[in-house]
C-alpha cells in the first residue's frame, strides 16, 4: 500500500491529532479511521465517469503512536471498481497540503 506515515508520535501529539480529524472530517466505519473527500475538480477522468462511485475519498488512519494517510483514493459506492485507484500527481499533492497544514496547526514536531 503506497502512504504516507508520521510516526514516532508523543501520546499528545497524537490526541491533537485526533482531535484535529475529528473537528475536520467524516469518521470512517471503526474508531481512528477517518476519511479525506476530494474535491471534483481533482478526479481523475474515470473518477469524474464514474459519478454513481462517489464521493471518493482517502483513508487516514490512526494509530498509537503513528498514523498513515494512504495514497489510495477509495470509491464510496464500490469497493471493486477501476475508479479505485492510487492517487494522481495533484491528488497526492492536495494529500500532502492537507498533512502540512494538520502539523501546523496542531503545533506537530514529529
């Protein structure tokens, strides 16, 4: 699985964190699961075709002292779909600004 992982997290850090995916995103199905919509202007073609697929989104997932944010954009409407795919240049690149700006306000040093 291609993703991007913080870890080495202080038990603080990762309550801001948590806390920070709370106040900004939707909760996936278990506890420490979140995810990530992305906006339509970033589908990729076969996402922007596939509109009964929506919404598409990334999975963010925390952990103890860690946690991972996947490169792989989730389809809501089915699991097994070529719409699931890794994330494009710019969906990864609005994946990293979402990171960047969770650290900074959340005062993350990890």
């Amino acid at each position: 699985m291609r993703q991007l992982v913080i870890d080495e997290l202080s038990p603080m850090e990762r309550d801001n964190i948590d806390s920070y995916l709370k106040r900004t995103l939707k909760p996936g199905p278990v506890i420490g699961l979140y995810w990530l919509p992305l906006p339509p202007d970033l589908l990729s073609p076969i996402q922007h075709e596939h509109r009964q697929c929506s919404p598409f989104h990334i999975g963010i997932e925390v952990e103890r002292d860690q946690v991972r944010f996947e490169f792989l954009v989730r389809s809501t409407g089915k699991l097994h779909c070529p719409c699931t795919a890794y994330a494009t240049p710019r969906q990864r690149q609005f994946i990293i600004d979402y990171i960047d700006r969770m650290l900074e306000e959340e005062h993350i040093r990890a």
